[in-house]
C-alpha cells in the first residue's frame, strides 16, 4: 500500500459513518446500502470466479504485456507472471461482490468496462445479469486473450472483450452500446484520463446510469478526479467507499455525498 492510499484509509475508517445506513434520509441511499452494501451473497455462485482467479493465482506462466495506463508502481518491466496479474491487479473479494450485488440489483441492459485485465470483474459483471450486453475494453492482447478462457470457464456468454488503447476503443464501444446503464471504469488510474473517460461516457448515460471508479484514493491525482466528478452537478447522489467511488444521476432527489465504510 502506497503512503498515501494509506492515510486516506485511516481518515476513511476514521471518518466514515454509514456503516448501517442510519442517519440516511435519502430512501435511494438507505436501499442501497440495506440491499446492495449489506446484502448477504449466497459465495456458492461465484464458485467458478473464484475457481479460475485460483488457477491464474497459480499460473507462473509470463506473459508480455502493454502498459498503456498509470502502470504498476511495483514493477516496470512488460514482462510479467500470470500469478503476478492476478494477485496485484483484479478486484477482490467484497469488492468483486460489490460489483455483482449493483447489477444484480438494478439490471442494467448494457455494462462498459474499462479494463478487463484476465476477466474476473468482468465475470462477476456479466453473471450478475445474464441478459446484459457487456462490453469490456482491454489494451494488452496477452491479457485479453486470457480473459476470454475466463469468460468461457465463467459461463459468461453476454461478453464482447475489445482489445486496444482505451483511446481508440473507447468511442467506438459508446456508439455501439448506445445507452450506458453501467460502467466500471477500472483503468489508466490517472486524473487527466478518469475525468476524459467520465465527460466521454457521460452523453451515453441516462436518468437510471451508474458509474463506478476504481482506485480513487490511489494517488493524489485520483482522489481530485473523484471530487470534481462527485462535486459535478450533474451527478445527484455518490458514494465514497476509499476505493471506489459511485455516482448516479437519478434527477428529483437532493444532491449529496456520502462516505460509506464498506
Ligand atoms: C486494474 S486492471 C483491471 C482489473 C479488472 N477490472 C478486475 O478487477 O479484475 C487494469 C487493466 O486496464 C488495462 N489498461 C490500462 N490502461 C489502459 C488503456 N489506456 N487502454 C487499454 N487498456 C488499459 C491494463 O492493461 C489492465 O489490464
């Protein structure tokens, strides 16, 4: 952990206080935080997940890889271990639950993902609804390839990977899903490329749209790409979780912030 993401998780843990959802007054927030945060998942589903993450865990295999984003703090070469990969850079546990428990929730017909890596967020978004058309946008082509033995092993047939710089993908995946109902903006943790990505995707979302960052207590250049995107006024409600952040849009409702320990 870098000094940094450290002191924002003591002020997070110190600060944050809607563990239970008392004090909320919003019934969106309250909802959410009662059926989606402390929703208790039945793990049995996630069985073939957890099942492959345990096999690429294992998997001493290298692999070259291109770095088109912020990169690995702990490693610079384009070298790496598949073991590697899947021990530093894939969403873990509770926080691959978080992302199966919001589209299991709220159903949404299109899912964008930016960056796949070997495909487990990826699975945990796609079996959440399977009727969902998922769209997951991976740079390295060794990588994506693994992804896609992911999606098989996973059963996740509703998954197109589309392989190249999120900068000549990006685009064309809006145009395609027409309507973004979910993102998981899970790449290039810079601040100059989240809020591109954010004012890029923005014009495809709707009234019902969530948005979910990773690592935005990462670097200091993160954190300010959350305030301003959570401080934006077309976002109604978010939702500081440390690591990740979630806005929505939903119009009638007044706008807030809200730090939630997860
Ligand atoms: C943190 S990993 C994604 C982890 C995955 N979402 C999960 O939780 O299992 C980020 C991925 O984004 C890819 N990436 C970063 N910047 C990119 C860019 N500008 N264009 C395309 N891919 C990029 C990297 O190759 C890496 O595989």
């Amino acid at each position: 952990m870098n000094f940094f993401l450290a002191k924002k998780t003591l002020l997070y843990v110190l600060l944050s206080g809607h563990k239970y959802g008392h004090r909320i007054h919003s019934p969106f927030v309250y909802d959410l935080i009662t059926t989606v945060f402390r929703a208790k998942s039945d793990k049995s589903q996630f069985k073939k997940i957890e099942k492959r993450r345990a096999e690429l865990k294992a998997d001493n295999t290298e692999i070259e890889i291109q770095d088109f984003g912020a990169g690995s703090v702990r490693n610079a070469s384009n070298v790496r271990k598949i073991s590697y990969i899947a021990r530093t850079s894939l969403s873990q546990g509770k926080y691959a639950r978080l992302l199966f428990n919001l589209v299991n929730r709220y159903k949404p017909s299109t899912i964008l993902e930016l960056g796949t890596s070997l495909g487990i967020s990826t699975a945990y978004l796609a079996t959440a609804n399977p009727s969902a058309r998922v769209v997951s946008l991976e740079g390295s082509p060794a990588i994506a390839a693994i992804a896609d033995k992911t999606m098989l092993d996973c059963s996740a047939g509703n998954v197109e990977i589309r392989v190249g710089n999120f900068n000549d993908t990006l685009s064309q995946a809006l145009t395609d899903l027409q309507n973004v109902d979910f993102a998981f903006i899970d790449g290039n943790h810079t601040k100059d490329a989240t809020l591109r990505y954010f004012e890029q995707i923005y014009p495809y979302c709707t009234e019902q749209s969530i948005l979910i960052f990773d690592d935005i207590s990462w670097s200091e250049g993160m954190r300010e790409a959350w305030e301003q995107i959570a401080a934006d006024q077309r976002v109604s409600i978010s939702i500081d979780l440390c690591k990740q952040g979630i806005v929505f849009f939903r119009k009638g409702i007044e706008k807030q912030n809200f730090v939630v320990r997860y």
